[in-house]
C-alpha cells in the first residue's frame, strides 16, 4: 500500500460524505501497532485531538463508532460529528479511518458508517486482487473507482467510467452494459452522451454482451487459440461490422451474478494480453458491485417497488427460506380466519359518573361565614346543619324593631285613651310597619343557618378555610347529591357516534373499583358535541343496573358500548380504513 493510493482513496471517501470537514488514515503493523503512520485530509493535520480520541475508542473496541461533539465549526457554528472506523486486511486490525464532519440524524450517522465500511471492503479487496499487480495498474483501480462514485448522476459517472478505461487501456471503443428484465442493455459509450439504442452497431454490441453475460466468463476475438470452447459468433459478427478490431467482453459481477458487461474495442495491431485481460477482470470484479449499487439507487421509485416483491416473491417460492415460508404461511391463514369469523364488535369510550338530582345550597343573603360545619365529601342526613352565617347584625336589627314596635304599643295606647283618632290612626300604621320590619329581620335570622335538603353527600363545598369571608347573596356554597341515584356520562368520538343509539347494552369498569363490572344502558345521545384535547366528543348517558356503596360523583372508567356482531378483519381495521376512505375523497378532485 502507497501513500498515494491510501491519499486517493481518503480523497474519494471525503469526497461521498457531504459534509466532511478533515479526516486522517492511521496504519501500522497487522494487529501489533502501533500505528503512528498517518495519512490526512485535506492537509497535514494528523495530530486532531478529538480525531485522535475516536481511534482510541477503536483501538479499545476493535467497532466502529460515531459521537456528536460539543464544539461546533468557526464559520457557521453548526455541530460536528467524529467518526472512527477500523481497517481490517485477512481479518487482522491494518489500520483505522477517522472522518469529522457536520451533524446529522441518528439514521444518517449509521448510513455514513455503512458507506466507509464499504470503502473499506473495496479497498480490501483492491489490495488482495492486486497483491502482485504493479502500482501503475493500482491507481487504475482507484481512478476507475473514483470516477464511478464523484459524479452525482449515474449516466454521467458510467460515460466517465467508459472514458476513463478507454483512455488507460488505449481502446477504440469502451461499452458498458447492465441488464434490466433479463435483457441486456448498452448504458454508456465512452466519449459519447448519446446512445442510438436501434442501430445496428448497438444491437451488434448488445448482442455481443450478452454472449459473454450467458457464458458467465471472459471472451478474447479473434482468440488467441482455436481449440477454445466459447461461442463467439456475435463476436464474430461485431468483428466483421469493425474491421481490423479486436474485441474483449468481461462480465460485471455481483454477488456471483452476473449484471452486466464491459466490452473493449482494439485496433488489430494491439491485441489483448493476459496480463491485460486479468486487469479487466479485476475492473469488472471491482466495478460491478459499485456501479450496479448505484443503477439501482437511482431507480424510479415504482421499479424498485416491482424489483423488491419480485425478489421477495422468489424467496417465498423458491428454495430455503423456510422462516420466511412459515410465517407467509401463518399469515395466511390468519387473514382468512379474520375474515371469515366474527366477534362482538364493541367501541370504548370514555366515562364519568355524575349524580342524576344535584341540590345547590346558595347565601339566601349578604353576610359573613360564621361556621362551616361539613365540607365536599361528607354524609349528611336530611335536615343537618351545614354552615352558618354571622348573624350580629341582624340581632341588632331585630333589638332596635323590637324596641320601636313596644314603643309605639305604649303611645298608641295613651293616644286611644285620650280619644285622638287621627293620632291613633298614625301610631297604628307605624307599629304594623315595625312589626313587619321585625318579621323580615326574624326570617333571615332563620335562613343564616344552611340545612341539607335531604341525605347525601356533599360533592362541592368547602367553607372551613374561608371563616369570617363575606358572601353575596346567591352564591354558591355547597351542592348536595344523592348516594343512590347516578347516571354515567360517556364521552363518545365523533367517528363513533353514528354506531350509537338508545337502549344499547355495555359494561362499565371504574378506575376506583376496578374489580367490579357495573352493566349499563344507554338511555339518552345528545346532539351537542365538546372538544377535550384535540378531539371532538358527543355526551352519551346511560343508567346504572346496579348501585354500590363504594361509588362517589366523579368517578371515572370506561364503558364498553355493544354495537352486534361483526368480521373480525373489520373490527380491527376500520379505523384504517375510514382513515384511508376520508384522505381518499379529500384529495381527489
């Protein structure tokens, strides 16, 4: 291994990774060290402290490992991410690559070090095929292969492959070709962007191509020997449309498949060597694979979804596989069993329990809290006193009518002694009005004591922090409800409320009891409909079969609603399908 090749190589790896900031190749002795031989891009910058750290986790972990920095980029600020990755030649520990670059997500990290363990197994293999190869032939690779991987587009990068092998090995003519369907097919012409696929010399060198790709081995016209046993006859025949041209066809291997061709023109006078032959076999063992991976990345999307079930179908049809098989089959057979089977189709949704007959207790006047004697959750009996309300005042108020009223008793009596009857007239009506002024004041005397309406529990109230608060007239201070009247409250989607109607059967489960299972029925849908969270609900009520002690207003659960029977396979992909029917119409015209 050069310096030079190991240079280009980095080159050409910094040069696929967008975003590549610096990048250093350590090498040294197979699995001993220390490998302190540095090669760097894009200068000399071998001593890079966080790069240096990467390859010491390496060297620890002999894995390769990817991190997000803390420090970002002078220019732009952007994150930057280190990445290290070992070198292994016949499974010893050669060397390890680091490469910082700009952040990415966590599937792009793993799509990078996926690209430079595949640089690295071209290298590997570049190095074994050419242990005894020249450096001259050395580079070719390395430049056939930069040349198949610069260019973003796939025609252009395969015309410059084409170009490039025509140039190195001084040929007339360079035709690459790949096979789509079965059929093989001319892709690239070397110094040319245009290819007449229905003239005769194409179909001459497709045809020769395919010779070659059916045989699965190299082919030399004319042959150096005539007792050799391949079928040369298009061959021949391009030979004929070419005069005075040797011809060399060399399958591109993927895989051990075949998936393509190269086929290189000569003038007669420079025939093909074996030395010459066995480097274009090792181009085609080192190019297929890359050039055949990019065909097919740049595929239309819909080919590589008929590619994909194709190659899946073969392996359900074809030999092994036998997991693959097995749970096809499974599958299968669970499908037909959804959909010939049917079940209980229910929806869940949902619910709270509520008191069907709420008392509110409100100020029956203006005053101030004097005591408070029950508060939210307590049983009462009918007829117990709740809280009280300060009642100095009206003491003072009841006192001063008292006083009048007793008063003018006096001076109505010394005026009807003496026969005055107008004065008696006017002390009568004074003394009514104090009496009724005393009335009023003895009537909210009573209502400052609150008294339960009937027994209960108390579900709203709670006046024990606020003593000596005042309280207007007609506010609320306690709600009072029943302990053996409820209904439940469902909270049921608007993509469901068209499945629901009265008289429809389901069964509840509390979250405070969650051992018992209350049947319900629905009693009453309302039209009006709420938004809780994002979604749209409708108010369902249903009454209770059965009551229990334990249960308190507020409760909540969920209540499985009984809609009938029906399939299985519906039951557990309608809300994909209702999905799909709504997106379906919304976005056809």
């Amino acid at each position: 291994m050069t310096d030079k090749i190991l240079q280009n190589w980095l080159l050409q790896q910094c040069q696929i990774l967008p975003g590549s900031r610096r990048a250093v190749l350590l090498t040294g002795p197979p699995d001993e060290g220390p490998y302190n031989r540095a090669i760097s891009w894009p200068d000399e910058q071998a001593n890079i402290p966080s790069l240096k750290r990467m390859t010491e986790a390496v060297l620890r972990s002999k894995q390769s490992v990817i991190k997000t920095r803390n420090n970002a980029t002078e220019t732009t600020g952007e994150p930057l991410d280190a990445m290290a990755c070992p070198f292994f030649l016949q499974g010893q520990l050669t060397g390890i690559v680091a490469i910082e670059m700009t952040t990415r997500s966590k599937p792009m990290q793993q799509a990078a070090i996926q690209q430079v363990q595949l640089g690295l197994k071209w290298l590997e293999t570049m190095i074994q095929m050419n242990a005894s190869s020249s450096k001259e032939q050395l580079v070719t690779l390395i430049d056939l292969l930069a040349a198949g991987l610069e260019h973003e587009n796939f025609q252009v990068a395969l015309s410059h492959v084409a170009t490039e092998l025509a140039e190195r090995f001084s040929c007339q003519r360079v035709s690459i070709g790949f096979l789509r369907h079965n059929r093989l097919r001319v892709e690239a012409l070397s110094h040319s962007q245009q290819i007449d696929r229905q003239s005769n010399l194409m179909r001459a060198i497709r045809d020769a191509m395919t010779e070659a790709a059916d045989q699965g081995a190299s082919i030399v016209y004319p042959a150096e020997t005539e007792d050799t046993l391949q079928i040369t006859t298009f061959h021949e025949q391009l030979a004929k449309q070419q005069e005075g041209t040797t011809i060399c066809t060399v399958p591109l291997i993927k895989d051990a498949t075949v998936v393509g061709a190269l086929l290189l023109e000569r003038q007669l006078e420079k025939p093909f060597t074996r030395e010459t032959i066995e480097q274009c076999e090792q181009i085609g063992l080192l190019l297929g694979p890359v050039l055949e991976t990019r065909r097919r990345d740049e595929r239309f999307i819909g080919f590589k979804v008929v590619d994909s079930f194709r190659a899946g179908l073969g392996k359900l049809l074809g030999p092994r596989h036998l997991t693959l098989k097995a749970m096809t089959a499974l599958s299968v057979i669970l499908l037909l069993w959804l959909s010939l089977s049917t079940g209980q189709f229910r929806i869940s949704t949902d619910s709270v329990l509520e008191a069907s007959i709420c008392r509110v207790i409100v100020a029956p006047q203006e005053g101030y809290i004097a005591t408070a004697l029950a508060r939210a959750g307590d049983l009462v009996n009918e007829g117990d006193l709740l809280a009280t309300l300060d009642d100095k005042q009206l003491r003072q108020e009841q006192r001063k009518w008292q006083g009048q009223r007793e008063q003018l008793v006096k001076e109505y009596r010394k005026a009807l002694a003496s026969f005055d009857r107008a004065e008696v007239a006017i002390l009568n009506a004074k003394r009514l009005q104090a009496e009724a002024q005393l009335q009023l004041v003895e009537q909210q005397l009573e209502r400052t004591s609150l008294i339960a309406p009937f027994s209960g529990l108390v579900v709203k109230g709670d006046l024990s922090q606020s003593l000596g608060s005042p309280v207007e007239r007609g506010e609320v201070l306690y709600e009072v409800a029943p302990t053996d009247a409820y209904k439940v409250v469902l909270k049921v989607d608007d993509r469901d409320i068209g499945l629901v109607s009265i008289g429809q059967q389901g069964k509840l489960r509390l979250s405070g009891i969650p051992d018992q299972l209350i049947e319900v029925q629905i009693n009453r849908v309302t039209p009006v409909s709420s938004v809780e969270e994002g979604r749209n609900y409708f108010r369902v009520e249903a009454v209770m079969a059965d009551h229990s002690d334990l249960l308190r207003p507020g409760m909540e659960g969920v209540t499985r609603i009984e809609i009938g029977e029906a399939k299985k396979i519906w039951i557990w992909t309608r809300r994909m399908t209702e999905w799909l029917r709504l997106f379906t119409w919304s976005w056809l015209p």
